[in-house]
C-alpha cells in the first residue's frame, strides 16, 4: 500500500518529494499518538491542509480512518475537532475506500451513556450522508434521537435529518410523518418547532411528498401566527417550491400576498428577500399580474427600506424575459403609451429620489426597459434614462463614500449597457461623464475611466478634440503619488490610449512619460505599458519597457520586459507600410522579424518551470511564422511578375536560348499552391492554440480567432484569384460584420476581411481568367492591410485571471518512471486514471468544466519472440472515455490488450469539455511503458515443438486446468 502511494502522491504534490506525503502523514499520526490533549487537537486541525495538499484516494482514506480511530477512543473536544476537519473536508470524504469501516469507527460511539457524545456522532453522521445516504442505522440512531430528552442531543438529530433528508428519498418519505407529528404536537416547544420546520424544504424527492409538505407548511401558516413561525414557515415553503419548480406561481402570489396584507414589517422583508430569490431563479414563472401587484405595493408603501427591496426584485425581473412579458401581454398596449405602465411611473417617480439606492434601482428599470425592448412607444423612456443615470452620476461622483460609490458602479454599469444597445446615445452620455470628470473625487474618477474605455471600445465616441480635458487633468493628477492617484494614472492613461487608437502624438507621449517620472513608481509604469500594447500603441509601450529594464530585481523579470520592447519595436516596425510599394514592405518584415526573433530568445529565458510561459511562446512563435509566410507570399508575387505570359514563353526561350522560361509560370503556380498550404496549416495551428487555452478571457480568443481568420482569408484569396478561380466559392467566407465587435482592433480586422473579400470577389468576376497582375496587386495588398492594423497583445498575454489545471494519477505505475510494468500477453491490463481538478483563486470565472474527457493509446515500441502474423486491431489499444468530475475528483478505468509480446507505450492524455459542450486541450499527457510477456503454458509448448517433442496427454490436461 505504501508503495503505490508514492505513485498517487509523486503527481498530487506540487513540485515535493514523494516521501513528503507519507512523512506528513506520519507526523500527524505521531501527533494523534501523543498522550498529550493539544498536540493530538494540533494534528486533528493539520489535516484538511494534507487533503488540499494530496488530495489522492489513498491518503485520504487512511488519513480518515486515522481520524475514526481518534473520533472512537478520544474525549468529546477531540470528537468535535474531527467533526470539524470533515466538515471542512466534505469534498474529500467520498474519497474514502474503506466506507464500512470508517462507519463503524465512527457509529460505535452512538451507544455512549454521555449524550453530548451521541449528539457529536449525530452531526458526525450528518456530515457524512452524502457518501452513506441508505444507511439503515444512521436512519433508525437519528430517529431515536428526536424523541431525547436532553436538546443538545435533539439539535444534532435535527441537524443530521436535514442532511439525510437531502440525500435520501427513503429517509425523507419515512421521517415526514415524524416531523409533522413534532411540529405539531403540543408537548414541542415552540423554539424546537423553529429548527424542525426548515426540514421540510428537503421534501421534494416526489411530487406527493412535495405536496403533502406544501400542505403541512400551510396549516403552519395560518394556525401560528407569531412573527417568527411565519418568516421560518413562509421561507421553507419558498425554498421547496423553488427546488420542487411546480408551484412556483403559488408561491410568488403567497409571497405577495403577506407583503400586500401583513403588517408586519420583518414579515414583508422576508417576503421581499423570498420574492428575491424566485426573480434570479425562474424569472419565465412571473406573470404579468404578478408584476403588476409588486409595482402597486412599490408606489403605495411609505418605508424607503421596503420601496428599496421591491425595487431590488423589480430591476432583477426587469433584465430577464419577465419584462418583455410585462409590456407584451398588457391589454390594449396599442392604446396605452408606455408613461402609463405603472413599472414605468415608479421607476420615473424613483429616478430622483432623495435615497440613492431607490434611485439607482429605478434608473436600472428604465435602463433595462430601454436595452431590451425595441418598440416604438417605448423609445421616449430612453431620455428619461439617460436624465436620470446623469442626475445620478453628478451626485454619486462627488461622495466618497462606500454607499455612494456602490451607487456609482450600478450607474456606469447602465451606461455602458444602455450605450451598447442605442448607440445614437453615446455622445451626450460620454459628454456627461467627461465634464463630471474634473470634479470628482479620485475614486469616483477611475470608476468612470473604466466606464469611458468600455464605451470607447465598443464605440469610436472619443474624438480628439476631447483628449485636450484628458491631458490637463494628467498633468493635475500626475503631481501626487498616492496609490489611488496610481490607480487613475493607469486608468487614464488607458482611456487616452482607446481615444488615439491610430497613433499617439509626439507631445502626447512626453506628458505620459514627463508624469510618470515625476510621480509614478515602476509597477505603474509597466500597467500603463501594458494597457499600451493592449491598444496597440506599440512606440510607447517601447520606450516604457525600455525605461523599465534596469529596475527589476530578478533576471527572469528583466528577460520578460526585453521580450516585451523587443515584440513592440517589431510591430512598430509594420506601422510603416505602404500599399504599392512591396519592396519597402519587404524590408520592414525583415525588421520586424529580426526583433521578433531577438524577443522569443528573451521570452524563453524569461519562463521558470512553475511559469512555462507556454501561451505567450506559442502565440510568438505563429506571428513569426505568419511574418515569414507574409514574406515568402510577396516575394513570389514579386517572382511572378519577372515570369513571360504562357502565349509569349516558348518564344521568348527560343529567343534568349534558356528553356526554363516557358516553365517560370508552372514553377510559380507551385510555389503559390504551397503559400495556400503554409497558411492553411498556420490557420490549424491558431486553432490548437485556441483550444488550448481554456483559462483565456473571450477578448485574448478572439484575438487568437482574428489571426485564423486572417490566415484562412490569404489561402481563399490564393485559390479564388490564381490557383482555381473557377470554383472560387464565396458564399462561406460572406461578411458578418453584423455581429456585435468588442474592441477597435476587432472592428478594424472585420474591415480589413471585408474589403479584400470584396477586391478578390470583384477580380473574380470582372476578369475572367484573372489577370497575373492584377492578383499579384491584390495579393500584397492584402497582406500590407492585413499587417497595417497594430496587432493587440491582450490580458491572457501578460495576466492569467482564471487557472484551471488537471493532475493524474495511474494505477498500476512502476516504482521507477523509466521501468516497464510486466503484463502476461494473454491477460488484459486494468489500467485505473484518477484526476484532480485544481483552480486558482477564481474558479469559473470565464468557463466551467463540465466533463473530463481521457485518451488512452498504446503503442508497441520494440519487439520480442519471433514475428506473428497477428490482426492490426490487436497491435494497438485506442479507447475514450469521458467523466464528470465530483468535487474536483474523477476515476475511471480501461481494459488493455498486449497480444504482442514486447515493449509498449502507453499514452494517457486529458482534455476537458466546458458547459457549452466546447473540448479544450488542456492536457496532461502521461506516459508508462508495459512489457508484454509470454505466458509459461505457451512457451512451454514453443520449446518442445521446437526440440520435436510433442506435450504428453497428462502434461497438457494439467496446464489446462492450472490455468483456470
């Protein structure tokens, strides 16, 4: 056992010895030996550390038994020690191979005398339903224990049956009768009543047990009506129709109900927090009706607080499909303009409220109604939105607040979305913000900075008679070096560089650089530098990097920014290109690709093996190949020109005595035809990037799906102009420059795609066959316009917001990495894969991991014994599985053949599939090698057939049952 757990253990530690996990094992076990009380509760605390650290079967389930040991012989503090770590280590638990014994450890202390004992084991059971759901004597202990006379022991049990409640239909079927006869028994006080009612919103295994509740909870309702029986009754009923979904419009006419009628205001928070948690769960559920009510209470209740929190529900409802429904479904719409909708009237009526928060949810209303409903009558709600974020703005920007500052986030959140969907609004709204801007508090100002970049970036609103006001409050700003004054810094400099997206000015770039000199630290300076290349400013992002080279403490720091400088000055170079002029052209790739070269050789020192840097080198190393293809393409349109027309060559090679002549043409087509195959096959590779970077933020990939597009544009113009015009098809690659762009780059790229689509379309059908000439110019053009635009280095590029990273561990492994496992050529290897799925701090943030797919291939490296014909689905093991990862953790197995006997490679490698079923070649790759032996019977039989000798009778029968 400690053998293979050195295997497990070697691929679950982070970069540690293998002897590591045993050794911590040991020490915590020498720790729980301790005939002291704080060492042994010191090592129970350690554990969940040693779970996260190797969170592999084998040492989880010796670790927990461990624990069991100590959970049966220990005293009651150390009991409640364990009974933490599980819950703590709930992920970790159906890890655990030795269920039955770990239950037994555990289950042993329920027949103790001492009832604070029993009500530990209680919870501990309650902690462990999810891996003993059925288990007969958790159920029987538990009921047992609601009938106590000492509470402790009653809360624990209530405390497990909600637990087991939610795992089991059989527990939950069983003990419902036995809740309801508690809860409404006289002899149960009434704060116990308080812990037994939230049980029943696990009722919902079942639609009768869902409806037997429901009715339960409802005679609750209406026989107690003290205040807190009705918020504890009204919340449980909300949370079982919101898991049983079928009475989910009953509730929501429940809940308004109370908040209409119930005077009480705890009560109406309640209903409002319940209505709150239906609106984001099933928004489609809300009638009209419904709506309709909420509003009404809305205009008619005195209290902020209460106003606030159905406002609350109402903007929640009002970004989802409710709205739409709101406005579809109201009789005579054609009659009624949209002012007299009483959404409307409250949400205009809240606008200007004195209570920022009411304001900032009425401004969300209109804002949403606004972004989703395109209907005529509606569009004058549009100004009135656009009245109210200001009049908000203007308040908000001036508070330096927390209140005010939430407030101020929610309204810059509805102006950029109210900008995205009417764009004709975006000046008045950019007007507004850049004029409040020189009066707000440095807070408030980098929260707009953020607002007028988003907007900038969806929309070229920021033109440069604006950048005067953007300078001069620099220059203010650049006087102080708080961090906040950093922080807008970095901020504005970034909405300077969205508003100048061609090319910074001379004067420009000396302030940027005058201010940070005088005011800046250097971790502020590469932000700026990096929101620089982000825009595609390379000569600034440059002369940054450059300044910044000599003040890193570390070597690996200083080869990243050199690699940094040297990837802008590379791009700066292809700032210069002229159409037409394709030796010029020719010479700033060169350029270009030298520095490009001088960068990867940097970017490569710069990586350690714990940052590989391996996005960063890949996307390097395709622009590289892209430049070259770039190149190789123009020098042979270049070529092409030299090579005489098909009806003048053999003339011409008469002439001048050289008969390669009248071949050039041919030669040239074959060169054109491998530039098509090179950019299709740099097209393939974007892809595999793409695919590969799972973690990456949608901007970086659709950075990365711009640069394919880009190669699969020049392969199609190839074909359609030189190599097969006839069957040009340009249906596929049509304009969809109507979908919606995110950035300045994308919209200039789509531009770009769009009008060498149309030059290569219209060559096709105005000359046909196509003129050599005129494709050539087309050609180059293309690439010139295609190079023309500033590449954008994005976020993935320099920051990894998300990490997502998958370690396996094979079963069996040899000792030694290099050994080869030994495997009798007639029995099957059962080869088990077990994962982990380990994230960085925001887990989820761009996708999901839905499913874990696994590859396991085998192939057969060297032979040994004399060449059999065998049949080729027997030389190679192909197989796929896919598995959804539980808390992390997957396992699954593969059955191998290795008839042939010899060395064999076997390759598992993983990938994984997110929630919008999309595969990612995440990795890793792992690789042992089994060695295919031949079993004693037959090479028994071998060695006598080869001495002449047949098998005797007797020999043979007795092999043959040995074998079985």
């Amino acid at each position: 056992m400690a053998s293979s757990a050195k295997s497990f253990l070697a691929d679950a530690g982070y970069g540690e010895q293998e002897l590591d996990a045993n050794s911590a094992l040991m020490e915590l076990d020498k720790g729980l030996r301790s005939g002291k009380l704080g060492e042994q509760c010191e090592a129970v605390v350690r554990f969940p550390r040693l779970f996260q650290k190797y969170p592999f079967p084998i040492l989880i389930n010796s670790a927990f038994l461990k624990l069991a040991d100590v959970f049966r012989v220990g005293n009651n503090f150390l009991r409640l020690c364990v009974l933490k770590v599980t819950q703590q280590s709930e992920k970790h638990l159906e890890k655990i191979l030795n269920v039955d014994e770990f239950v037994k450890r555990v289950f042993s202390v329920i027949h103790s005398n001492d009832p604070v004992a029993r009500a530990i084991t209680l919870r501990m059971l309650g902690s462990m339903a999810s891996i003993i759901p059925e288990r007969k004597n958790a159920h029987h202990s538990i009921r047992q224990s609601l009938d106590s006379h000492d509470n402790v022991e009653v809360e624990a049990a209530i405390f497990a049956a909600a637990n087991f409640s939610a795992q089991s239909k059989d527990f939950a079927v069983g003990i419902c009768n036995k809740i309801s006869e508690m809860i409404q028994g006289l002899a149960t006080p009434v704060d116990l009543k308080l812990k037994l009612i939230p049980i029943l919103q696990h009722m919902h295994h079942d639609a009768s047990l869902a409806s037997s509740s429901r009715q339960l909870l409802q005679q609750l309702v209406t026989s107690y009506p003290s205040t807190k029986m009705v918020i504890v009754t009204l919340h449980t009923f909300t949370l079982l129709a919101a898991s049983s979904l079928v009475d989910i419009p009953k509730q929501i006419q429940l809940l308004l109900q109370y908040l209409k009628s119930d005077p009480r205001k705890a009560v109406k928070r309640l209903a409002i927090q319940d209505l709150k948690l239906l609106a984001n769960k099933t928004p489609h559920t809300w009638s009209r009706e419904n709506i309709q009510a909420l509003c009404e209470s809305a205009l008619h209740t005195p209290y902020d607080s209460l106003k606030m929190g159905m406002l609350s529900v109402l903007s929640t409802l009002s970004g989802t499909i409710a709205i739409k429904q709101y406005f579809s479904s109201a009789p005579g719409t054609a009659a009624t303009t949209a002012r007299s909708f009483d959404l409307v009237k409250l949400a205009q009526e809240c606008c200007y409220h004195t209570n920022r928060g009411i304001a900032a949810h009425g401004v969300r209303i209109l804002t949403n109604i606004s972004a989703s409903c395109q209907e005529k009558d509606l569009l004058p709600l549009e100004q009135d939105a656009v009245f109210g974020l200001e009049a908000l703005l203007v308040l908000c920007s001036q508070d330096d607040s927390p209140g005010a500052q939430a407030t101020l986030k929610i309204t810059l959140t509805c102006m950029v979305k109210l900008v995205k969907s009417r764009p004709h609004l975006s000046q008045s709204v950019v007007e507004s913000l850049l004029t409040q801007l020189q009066s707000a508090q440095d807070n408030a100002r980098i929260l707009m900075c953020h607002c007028l970049a988003a907007i900038a970036m969806q929309l070229p609103v920021l033109a440069d008679g604006m950048l005067g006001d953007l300078m001069d409050l620099y220059k203010l700003i650049g006087q102080s070096a708080t961090d906040k004054k950093q922080e807008l810094l970095v901020s504005l400099a970034t909405v300077i560089f969205v508003s100048s997206q061609k090319a910074l000015s001379t004067e420009i770039k000396t302030v940027i650089k005058q201010q940070l000199e005088n005011a800046s630290n250097g971790w502020t300076a590469y932000r700026i530098a990096r929101q620089a290349s982000r825009m595609g400013n390379h000569d600034m992002a440059r002369e940054l990097y450059q300044s910044l080279l000599t003040q890193v403490a570390s070597e690996h720091f200083y080869f990243w920014l050199n690699s940094l400088k040297e990837f802008s000055h590379a791009e700066q170079c292809l700032t210069g290109l002229q159409e037409d002029n394709y030796s010029s052209a020719l010479s700033c790739i060169a350029e270009a690709l030298k520095s490009y070269h001088k960068g990867i050789a940097s970017l490569t020192a710069a990586s350690t093996p714990l940052n590989p840097l391996s996005f960063q080198c890949g996307f390097v190393k395709l622009r590289i190949d892209l430049l070259q293809a770039f190149s190789q393409l123009i020098c042979t349109c270049n070529s092409l020109k030299t090579s005489p027309p098909p009806a003048i060559a053999t003339t011409i090679a008469m002439t001048s005595g050289n008969d390669l002549q009248r071949c050039g043409r041919i030669s040239n087509q074959a060169r054109m035809k491998h530039s098509m195959e090179e950019f299709r096959n740099l097209a393939t590779r974007y892809g595999d990037l793409y695919q590969s970077s799972f973690d990456a933020d949608s901007a970086t990939l659709r950075n990365v799906e711009l640069q394919q597009q880009s190669c699969l544009l020049i392969s199609h113009a190839i074909e359609a102009l030189i190599l097969d015009p006839e069957s040009a098809n340009f249906q596929e690659y049509s304009s969809n420059g109507t979908a919606h762009v995110e950035s300045e780059y994308e919209r200039r790229m789509m531009s770009v795609f769009n009008h060498v689509l149309e030059e290569v379309e219209s060559l096709n059908r105005k000359y046909a066959p196509v003129s050599y000439l005129a494709s050539n110019t087309c050609l180059c053009n293309a690439v010139i316009a295609l190079l023309k635009v500033p590449l954008s280095f994005q976020r993935y590029f320099f920051q990894k917001l998300q990490s997502t990273s998958i370690k396996l561990a094979l079963s069996p492994s040899p000792r030694n990495p290099a050994e080869p496992i030994a495997v009798q050529n007639n029995q099957q290897l059962a080869l088990k894969v077990e994962g982990v799925v380990q994230h960085g701090s925001k887990p989820g943030l761009f996708r999901k991991i839905q499913s874990v797919c696994l590859n396991v291939s085998s192939v057969l490296q060297s032979k040994s014994g004399q060449d059999y014909k065998i049949p080729i689905d027997n030389m190679t093991n192909e197989m796929e599985q896919r598995v959804e990862p539980h808390n992390d953790y997957f396992s699954t197995q593969f059955l191998l053949n290795f008839v042939i006997l010899g060395t064999h490679n076997i390759t598992v490698e993983s990938s994984v599939i997110d929630s919008n079923g999309i595969v990612w070649k995440t990795g890793p790759k792992t690789t042992i090698f089994v060695k295919s032996l031949e079993d004693p019977y037959s090479q028994q039989v071998r060695l006598q057939q080869q001495q002449g000798q047949p098998p005797s009778q007797q020999q043979q029968q007795r092999t043959a049952y040995s074998r079985f």
